[in-house]
C-alpha cells in the first residue's frame, strides 16, 4: 500500500464564520496530499500530462468527525487504494500532535485518453507497472 502524507498548519484564510475551517477547503488538503502521493509514484500531473492521459476526478467523498481551528497543526495522509481500473485514494486528516481523527474522505480518478477524450475502463499498462514497481 503506498501513501503520502503532508502537514498543514490551519491558517485565518482556511476559516469560516464559525472559526472553523470551511468544508470546501478540505479538498485543497487533500489534493495537496494527493500531490504528495503521486510524486512518489513518479506520475503527477506533468507526467500524466506528458503520457498523453488525464485522471479527472469522477467522485469525491467527505466525512467531517471534528472540526479544525485556527492555528491547528494537522496531518493529511493519502492512500492509494484502487489502481488497475481507476485510482481511488483515501484521505485522513489527523490532528498533528494527538492523532485524533477529524476527517476522512476518498477521491475516485480515471482515465481518460487525451487525444481523444475516451474514457478508459482500465488503467494504462505502465501506469500498473509503476505502482507494482512500488509495492
């Protein structure tokens, strides 16, 4: 299982009305984690760019356990655990110093041939090769 995690300190423009960070910054935590993950696998988004695919996110999910605040330091691991016929990665975001969970969520990504706009069904075969590499 290969995963990537990154740290994030809450800052005053991550917050809403109510002092706690805003539900739709979540997403750029975990795509920053996201981004993470995939430098490791060596396939991020100038590599994909460059295989002649794009990976356009088809579902996302968010499950919020606890809030986080201003100054919070947090950790956001991201998971690959789906790639032979698309890539879904899981997200936990942790509070950095007591590991309590606060949110949980998974992105859902595929295929999709550049040239032609066709979806495919399948990952690519090196794209499967580079992550057996890593296993």
């Amino acid at each position: 299982m290969i995963n990537a995690s990154i740290t994030e300190t809450v800052q005053f423009y991550h917050l809403d009305p109510m002092n706690v960070v805003w539900h739709g910054n979540y997403v750029q935590f975990f795509e920053n984690a996201r981004c993470a993950l995939l430098d490791k696998v060596d396939y991020n988004y100038p590599q994909m760019d460059a295989s002649g695919y794009v990976w356009p996110i088809v579902d996302m999910r968010v499950k919020y356990i606890r809030p986080c605040s201003f100054g919070q330091n947090i950790t956001i691991i991201a998971t690959l655990r789906e790639y032979e016929n698309r890539l879904k990665i899981d997200y936990l975001v942790r509070d950095t110093k007591t590991g309590e969970k606060l949110t949980k969520g998974f992105t859902i990504q595929v295929a999709v041939e550049k040239s032609s706009g066709e979806m495919l069904y399948r990952s690519p075969d090196f794209f499967i090769e580079k992550i057996e590499a890593l296993s």
